[in-house]
C-alpha cells in the first residue's frame, strides 16, 4: 500500500513539474499566432494575420519597386480594388472567399512579375476552391495598368513580412475600408454579385 502512495505521489510531482515548466512555451505557442508591434506605436490588428514566422524586415526589393510604390498599393488595396473584400483587412484571408496572403503565395511565385501577373488575369472559379472566382484587375476588374502594379508590390512585400516595417506602413487597416468589411459583409456582397443564384442563399 505505501509503494503505491509513493509511486502516485511521484506522478503527481512529475504532472505539476511538467506543467510548470511547460507553462511559459504554452504561452507563447498561444501568442504566436498574433502580431508583433507594427510601427508607430498603434496597437496590433485584432485579426490573425498567421505571419509571426515571417521576417521582421522586407528582402531587397525587386528592380523598379519602391517603398512608395509598395504604400500606393497598399491604399489600392484597400480602396479602389477591392482586395481587401476577399483577402480580408489585414490580408488575413477570408472563408470562402480569397486567401491569406500575409503568410504565403499559394498561386504565384515571389516575383514582383508573377504576382502581378496573376493580379492582371484573376483566377477561375474552377481553381479557386471557393465559391467565387478571383475576378482580374481587382475586385470591380477595372484596375489600370499601373494600379495592377502597385497592388502587386504590396503584395510582394505582405506576402514574406511580418507586419509592414517600411515608413507609411499601418499597424492596422481598419480605417481604410467601409464600415462592416470586417464582419465580411463586403464579401458576401460580391458573393451576391458574382455567383448566380446566390441571392436565395442563407447568409
């Protein structure tokens, strides 16, 4: 009886050590999926951007690309080409929608080309495992050449970065888009649009 006491005892001790040693990695595995301060002190996005592992400062840009370009790209996005509507706010992905874009390319290489070739022509709904094409030229399809461009240096830049670390980089882009986007009213409104006999559907 008292081998067994002890031996229940040693168990008990080895839980509570294991649980006290483990509970700082826990913590920060818990942390990881959030953002890292982003400049100018403002307060990190409340969405998951899934880009802690990114690194912490952009590559050696791409002949022709500037910081500038990278910021107009950024307003485009959030603006006249409605990216933000499918690839989420913080370009964190939307379901059903479009995808992540902050942690990886799924359909273009990181080339500033290759992005802004896939920007240029879209992608069928047959390819894009979502309900919705990927329409071409951004979300109304009436993006010129040039706005193509910058909205595929932002991406560029978003897509192998955490956070944006250039001057005119926001820590969040909330106040860039139409009130509602972030309850993914924008989304479902293009949905709508877009996919026939979508109006009878449950939202």
């Amino acid at each position: 009886m008292s081998a067994t006491i002890t031996n229940r005892r040693r168990r008990t001790a080895a839980i509570v050590l294991l649980v006290s040693l483990g509970g700082p990695t826990l913590a920060a595995a818990g942390a990881q999926g959030e953002h890292t301060q982003r400049p100018g002190g403002s307060r990190p996005p409340s969405v998951n951007t899934h880009d802690t592992l990114q690194p912490g400062q952009l590559p050696p840009l791409p002949s022709g690309m500037t910081i500038a370009a990278i910021v107009r790209g950024d307003s485009i996005y959030h603006g006249a080409g409605n990216c933000f509507a499918c690839h989420g706010i913080e370009a964190e992905g939307m379901p059903g929608a479009g995808d992540a874009i902050t942690v990886s390319m799924n359909w273009a290489q990181y080339e500033w080309n290759s992005i802004d070739s896939l920007i240029d022509n879209g992608i069928p709904q047959t390819l894009t495992r979502s309900p919705m094409m990927m329409p071409p030229r951004g979300g109304k399809s009436n993006l010129t050449d040039e706005q193509v461009r910058m909205v595929a240096a932002y991406v560029w830049a978003i897509s192998q970065t955490r956070g944006e670390p250039w001057p005119g980089g926001h820590s969040s882009h909330t106040s860039m888009v139409p009130e509602g986007a972030a309850a993914g009213t924008a989304t479902r409104a293009l949905v709508k649009a877009r996919v026939p006999g979508s109006e009878g559907r449950p939202r």
